[in-house]
C-alpha cells in the first residue's frame, strides 16, 4: 500500500476559519478542504483516497520536520530541516479583515493562505497542486492567469494566487523553486461559485498582511475568552480553541468534527460524517466553553437550535437529534464508491443516517447546557423559551419509551439508563430554569416526573449481578456513559452504588493501557471499534468526584497520552496500534478532556480544603456537570 493511502490520522493539523476546515500533514500537504463550509464538498481529499486531491509544499529531497501552532491561534507552523537549509511553512483559513474578539470567523472570505520562508543556508523547494472538486468526482481544467493559476470545472472555481513556473500535466501542477536565507514564497487559493464574477489574484504582500491580520485575530479571541488557570492550563486553553474552530461563526452551529468517514475501525464500514451539529454534542461544547474559553455565543446557538427546530416539538414530534450547520434537517445519508477510503476503510459516506434516530437524550443535554449557561443568555425570547419549555415537557411525557440511545446503536429500541437519565436532567435543569422560561406552572408537574424517574433508575438501572448501574433497563452490560449519573448530579460521586459502577468500568471496559470502551456488548453493526476517549475523561472526571484523587489523574494522564504533537485528540485509540482513529479532532474527546481538567481541579481544592466531593443535588449549583 501506497503510504499516502494511510498517513497516521494523528499526522494531520486542523486549519479553521470557523467556517470550514482544512487538514495539513506533517510533510506540508494539505490533504482536506472543504469550501465554503465544514459539510462542503471537499476540494481535497488524499486523506481518503490517493488521488482525492491535494496541495503540498515541501522541500525536495529528505528532511526533518517539526511544527507547532503559532501561540494562542490556529495558525500552523511547521519547520523543515534539510541538509542545506532550514525552512518555515506557515498555514492558515484566513478570517475576516479586521475580525477581533467575538466577531471571530464574521466575514471570512474561504481563502487557504500558505507561506514558507528560508530561515537559513538555501533549500530546494516541491509544490504539488491537484485539486479534487466534489470529493475526486472533478478533475479541473487548469490554466495560468495572471498572478496564478485557475481550475475551472463542476459548481465551483479555484484560484490558487503565487509565483509563476508552474508546469501543468492535466489536473495536477508542480513546480520546483529554490529559496535562499530571507526569500519567501506565498500562495492563496480562493474558491468562488462558477456564476460569480472571477476571482483576482492576490499579491505577496496581500498573503503576509492577511496572514498576520489571522495571527491577531486568533489571539484576541483568546485574550478575552480564556481565563482558566488549573491543572493542564495550555491543554484546557488549547482544547478551547479547537471547539471554536469546530464552530460555523454565520450560525453559531457546532460540528462534531471537520470530517467524514474516518473510520472507528482500521479497515471496517463504521465510517461516519460528522460534519453536523449534534444537539448533544453543540449542547456540551457549549458548557465546555464555560470553562475553557467564554461562551458569549451562547445566545446565538440556542437560537440557531430553536429556528431549526422550530414547530418539531410543538407538533408533537421528537426533537430531531442532529441538523445542519446551515439548520437543514434533511442529512440523507449515502456512498461514494470511487473512493478508497482511509487505509482501505469502506464505504465513504456523506450525510448521516442518524438524523431520522430517536434519541431521548438531547432534552438533558439540552438544558443542562442552558441552566449552565443562563447568565450568558440573559433574557431568552418567546420562540427560545417556548422551545426549551416543549422539550422539558417532552422529558416528561416519553422518558418511559425506548430509544436508541447516546451511542447511536442501530438495532432495536431499548430502555437506555442514559436516556433516562438525561430526561431526569432535562426536568431538573427545568425547574430550576423556571422563571427564566416563562413556566413556573409547571414546576409541579416537571418536579412529579423527575422523581418518577430516579426511582425508575435505581430500581431498574442497577444490576446486582454486575454489581453496576447497566446499558439498559434488565441488560447486565456495563456502559461507560453511566459514570454520567455522577457528573450530572443524580448521585453523589462517592455514593457506594456509583464507586462501585466506577470501579466496574475502570476493570470491566478497559484494554490494557487504561483506555475506557463505550460498551462490549453487540450493538448490530459488524466489526469492533477502539476505546473512546471521551469515555475514558469521563471515567477521570468521575474518580474525581468519588474523591479518588490519584486514579483521576492517572485516568487523565492516560487519554492525554493519546493526544498528538500539536494537542488534537480524534474520536478513539486502537487498541492494538494504540493510533488514533475516527473522526478528527473530535469535539467529543476535547470536551472530556476540558471538563475532566476541571473537574481535578475542583477534587485538589476540596482536598487542600479537606471538604466533600461536590453534589450536583439542587440543578448544579456545583460546577460538575459539562465543566
């Protein structure tokens, strides 16, 4: 196998403008970029398939290369050392001109900018370019123009603006230059839809300044947004970032991951698109910011969710589980077949199937993100208050129905602990959200469901012959999302039924490094899958609220280890590589990673302080759940 078919997931860098996403190697070749947006068709896609398309620079001949974001951004630095000369390639998305603070990513014109300098001595330098539109489907028609060369072919063009010299061989340009102490060069490469006016080429000068104006723009989002200064500060601020950079600025929409189809299993068919936003997992990037960064957006999102969701409830349907970015509901999943896919791992899909799944669980994350965040959201407006209210409401109607629960699991409908426990979230988060929500009068209704349902759980929820809370109502499987009955609050985390669900997760759902599995029991679909760090954060964050100090930061310790040379964590780790798989960079992972951090922090002070673990009893008065 070519090793282009394969490069280690964790070989990659994400690029953002918040509002769509890149991927460069190690080696200088940016292997995925989808314009305008993160769910996009992708321009280049070598990442799942040889001849998906590509943009490499790189020097000719060996080198060593190492590579570090520039401080406080998502800007891209990576040196390359030859046997002649050092060299400094510096990648970005451009945001907008001028973009500061909140407005991070609001007029972001979907420009790749890349510019490698010689630091030292003299090196022999490659450019590759072979944009793929439409995930490989087009091969462009590629001629120079002025300041650059265009690609014509399918819905979009593409200017790629730098020095002349290219030689063209169908598709695909290359061009070899030689650079000196001092001298740079500088590309652009514009997308804009065929029936537009044409793009111009931008300058050297241009590419600099945009450059920069990205470096300031990155860094004052950060110096306003992150103020945490615990355990694992760089890595909390770090995760922070890369959560924004997951965010699609136009709606305050979050993606999952900036991918498709990175696969749970090397060589399997759990290959999924999450470039949409989950209401789950937005809903606790959005708590996860409250610690990491500041969630002043939080306003914005929960309107995108209301609009997108507008009617669902009130009409008597599920809320739907996933929408988006744009608010679309319809996420129709299919194949592409001409496409490898990453290390042979097929089929390719874009769209995801789950859209039409039930899933009782996003009313707790829902508005548990809500309670956490109501001072950011200030006074809410009738169609958001009506919205949140429906989803209480729907909480309390149909927690006792199945569903397919968290982990998405496409077999039958079951009585999932989770999504119990999420509806019990749902109605205690509510409750306390009451005022803010219009809804006093239903506090009595909302308070008799809620307790019908923590006794429900802790009659059919433990399993003495696991000696754990389990997956389902009756199963004797152990589930990893059940360390959330101590994150949300509904038991104490040193309360003896959930030591013991801890302590049966940390020795029943582990492989041998530590690493914590989301279950072991069949879930209908063929192949395994590898451990999940998020999962394994959660099992950090819960020793620490069981006052197990020492085995939390051993948990940490061990999923951080995970994490690559520029701090992404994607979805999983294989078990037998101990690579990264799945999607990247996975939401999900950064933000375990972040509340397991503070929720150490919390652990060291109640310890200096010798007080009791925190207790989420009351709607989360503790800052435990999500934080």
């Amino acid at each position: 196998m070519d090793a282009i078919d394969g490069l280690p997931i964790g070989d990659y860098a994400l690029l953002s403008d918040c509002r769509s996403a890149a991927l460069v190697s190690r080696a200088g070749s940016v292997d995925w970029l989808c314009f305008p947006r993160f769910d996009a068709p992708a321009v280049f896609a070598r990442v799942l398939d040889r001849d998906g398309g590509h943009f490499a620079i790189r020097p000719a001949g060996e080198f060593r290369a190492s590579r570090a974001y520039v401080d406080q951004t998502m800007v891209m630095e990576t040196s390359f050392q030859t046997v002649t000369g050092t060299g400094v390639l510096t990648d970005a998305l451009a945001i907008g001109r001028n973009n500061r603070g909140h407005d991070l990513g609001a007029g972001s014109p979907g420009v790749l900018l890349r510019r490698l300098v010689c630091t030292d001595g003299e090196i022999d330098v490659e450019v590759s370019y072979a944009p793929r539109p439409e995930y490989g489907l087009i091969h462009p028609v590629l001629e120079e123009v002025p300041g650059g060369l265009a690609a014509r072919g399918g819905a979009g063009r593409l200017l790629l603006s730098g020095p002349a010299g290219f030689r063209i061989d169908g598709a695909a340009a290359t061009a070899r230059l030689r650079l000196v102490t001092g001298q740079a060069v500088a590309f652009a490469l514009q997308h804009r839809p065929m029936w537009e006016p044409p793009l111009a080429a931008w300058d050297t000068d241009q590419i600099d300044a945009r450059l920069a104006d990205t470096v300031e723009g990155w860094r004052s989002w950060s110096a306003i947004h992150q103020t945490y200064k615990g355990p694992w500060r760089d890595l909390v601020h770090h995760s922070g970032r890369v959560l924004q950079a997951l965010t699609f600025q136009p709606t305050g929409a979050i993606v999952a991951a900036p991918t498709t189809s990175l696969p749970e299993t090397i060589g399997g068919a759990r290959n999924w698109d999450y470039r949409y936003t989950w209401v789950r997992d937005a809903s606790l990037t959005m708590e996860a910011l409250w610690v990491a960064a500041c969630p002043d957006e939080a306003n914005k999102f929960f309107g995108f969710l209301a609009d997108a969701a507008a009617s669902q409830l009130q009409r008597g349907a599920d809320l739907q589980i996933m929408f988006g970015i744009g608010g679309e509901r319809d996420l129709s999943e299919r194949e592409l077949p001409h496409l490898a896919g990453w290390r042979a791992s097929r089929p390719v899909r874009v769209g995801n199937g789950a859209w039409t799944q039930r899933q009782l669980d996003v009313y707790g994350e829902l508005l548990g993100a809500a309670q956490r965040l109501v001072d950011q959201l200030g006074e809410l407006d009738p169609v958001t208050q009506q919205f949140l209210v429906a989803a209480a409401d729907t909480a309390a109607v149909r927690w006792k129905e199945k569903d397919q629960g968290i982990w998405e699991i496409r077999g039958e409908p079951r009585d999932f602990v989770y999504s119990k426990l999420m509806c019990w979230v749902a109605l205690d988060r509510a409750i306390v959200l009451a005022a803010q929500l219009g809804a006093r009068h239903k506090v009595e209704g909302w308070t008799a469901a809620r307790d019908e349902i923590r006794a429900a759980i802790l009659e059919r929820g433990w399993s003495e012959q696991a000696g754990a809370f389990t997956q389902a109502f009756g199963s004797q499987d152990l589930d990893a999302s059940n360390l959330m009955l101590a994150i949300t609050g509904f038991l104490p985390g040193d309360d003896p039924r959930m030591k013991a669900t801890i302590d049966a997760t940390a020795s029943g759902l582990t492989d041998g490094s530590g690493l914590v599995y989301r279950y072991l029991a069949h879930d209908g679909l063929a192949g395994d899958e590898g451990t999940f760090l998020l999962c394994t954060f959660w099992l950090a964050q819960a020793q620490a609220l069981a006052g197990e100090l020492d085995q939390a930061m051993g948990t940490f310790e061990r999923a951080v280890a995970a994490i690559n040379d520029v701090g992404l964590l994607a979805e999983e780790v294989d078990a037998g590589s101990g690579e990264m798989i799945g999607n990247f960079p996975q939401a999900f992972s950064h933000i375990g990673l972040i509340n397991a951090a503070w929720a150490i922090a919390q652990a060291q002070e109640r310890a200096a302080s010798g007080a009791t673990p925190a207790v989420l009893v009351g709607a989360g008065e503790a800052k435990g759940y999500g934080s």
